[in-house]
C-alpha cells in the first residue's frame, strides 16, 4: 500500500476578524504500516492536522493523499472521548459504523474482535456500567472493526488513569503489531511519544519542527530514552507558555 503523502498543508482560521494559521504549511509522507506519533503543546495544531487527513476540513492550501495517485484512504478516526451510543451495547456500539455502510459483521469476526480487545465479559453492557478505559475500548474496536487504511488517534488515552493508560497502550502495540495498519497518534504527552511513536513528529505552533525515528523494540524501556526525550522536550520549545504566546501571535497576524 501506498504511503501517506501531505504536501504543503495548510490551515487558516478566521480569528477576531483576522487570518490566523493553525497548520503553515507541512510537508511530510509516512509509509504504510508505520505507527506515527504527533506531539507537542495544547493548541499547536495537532487535532487539526488530524482532521485535514481525515477529510473532516478542508485545507487552505496544499493537499492530503497518497503518492502515486491511488485510491483515496479510508481512514478511522478514536476521539479523546469514546462518543458511545449509550443506548447501545458495547456490541452494538462496535458494529455501528460497520453496519451503517450496509454490512454486517459475522459472529465470528465480532467476537474475535470483541475478545482481542478484552471486552467478552461486557457485550451486552451499556456504556453506563463499563469502566472509561473499556469504552475507550469499545470505542477503538468500532474503529478497527470498520477497518480502516489509517487510524487516526486523537489523545485517546488522555482522560483515563495511569494504570489503564499504560494497559491500553500496551494493548493498542499488540492489535497494531498483528494488523500492521498505519497509525497517525496524538499527544502532548513526551512518554507515550516514546512508548508508541516508530517516527515521532514533533509539533509547534502550527508546524512539524523535529521528526525522530526511533528504532528500540517494543515493549520501550522509556528510562533509558532519557536522551530523546530530553531532545524532544527541547524541540517543543520548553520557554514559552503556549497559551499566551499563541494568543500575543494570533493578535499580531489579525
Ligand atoms: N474551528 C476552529 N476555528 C478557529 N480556530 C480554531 C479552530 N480549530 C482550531 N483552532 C485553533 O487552531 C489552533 C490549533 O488547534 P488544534 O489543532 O485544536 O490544536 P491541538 O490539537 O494541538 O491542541 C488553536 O489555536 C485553536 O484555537
Ligand atoms: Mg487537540
């Protein structure tokens, strides 16, 4: 399968009646099957990035695809939050999108899914009786069960502890190791960059300043990565405070 290919993106936002650039323009391509990590600070454009390759934005410039012109992508995206139905079981949730292209998944093939993700005890719950790391769960086997060309997460894990944080991501190296799907996964957090990322990009301020391959095995010892990380935290601009430099910028190009 062909790689994916982002030339020039970007993206504007109209913004206290001015222009202001979420995305200036990134060019990067990233090959099929790889497990790619985006991290950097609140509001550096990283959600944006994700909804441009999910086609939910359109660019302002520049373009989305995959090289040599293939068939469009059919990407899947996990929210932070798992969006559930909650009139719905877990079951019903994970063959949702499924089922709304018309098709239905064999007992089989939902089952299967259904065990790999540790959810076979809870089903037939409602969202309102499981854990939010099983939703999170839930939420990702609906993604996986529609079978996407790239997976897009967007701080999937954020809102769950520490214990179900490091489960799940665990979890999510298996399914990705068996399937072998392209991944597009967003953080800010710098450990689960280097617990997850083949190829960390790391973003500011609306562009990617720094990509690091990483080429340790899985499961990461991330104590011995003290090195990159200390690299990475450089590269996301340790000084400046996000949140009032973009708005002292956002100001300036209004
Ligand atoms: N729909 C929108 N309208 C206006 N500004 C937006 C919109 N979406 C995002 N932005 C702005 O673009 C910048 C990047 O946002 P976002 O991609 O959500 O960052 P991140 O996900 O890294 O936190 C932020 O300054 C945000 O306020
Ligand atoms: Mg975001």
């Amino acid at each position: 399968m062909d790689a994916l290919d982002i030339r020039n993106l970007r993206k504007e936002f109209l913004f206290d009646g001015g222009r202001f650039p979420a995305l200036k323009g990134i060019t990067l391509s990233i090959p099929a099957g790889m497990f790619a990590v985006f991290v950097g600070k609140s509001g550096c454009g990283k959600t944006t990035l994700l909804r441009l390759v999910a086609g939910l934005e359109e660019p302002t410039e520049g373009t989305v695809g995959v090289r040599g012109g293939g068939a469009p992508l059919r990407t899947g995206i996990v929210f932070q939050e798992p969006r559930l139905f909650p009139w719905l079981t877990v079951e019903e949730n994970i063959a949702f999108s499924y089922r709304s292209m018309g098709k239905r998944p064999t007992e089989e093939t939902l089952s299967a899914l259904i065990e790999s993700l540790g959810l076979t005890a809870f089903r037939r719950a409602h969202p309102s009786r499981i854990s939010g790391g099983m939703a999170q769960r839930a939420s990702l086997g609906r993604t996986l069960l529609y079978d996407p060309d790239i997976i897009l997460m967007d701080e999937p894990f954020s809102a769950l502890d520490y214990f179900t944080r490091a489960a799940l991501r665990d979890d999510l190296l298996h399914l990705w190791q068996e399937r072998r799907k392209t991944v597009l996964f967003v953080t800010h957090d710098v450990d689960e960059a280097l617990c997850l990322g083949q190829r960390i990009h790391v973003m500011d301020r609306g562009e990617v300043v720094r990509i690091f391959d990483v080429e340790d095995d899985y499961p990461r010892d991330i104590a011995s990565m003290s090195g990159l990380k200390r690299e990475i935290l450089d590269a996301i601009g340790n000084g400046t405070c996000c949140g009032a430099h973009h708005a002292k910028e956002k100001a300036a190009e209004a």
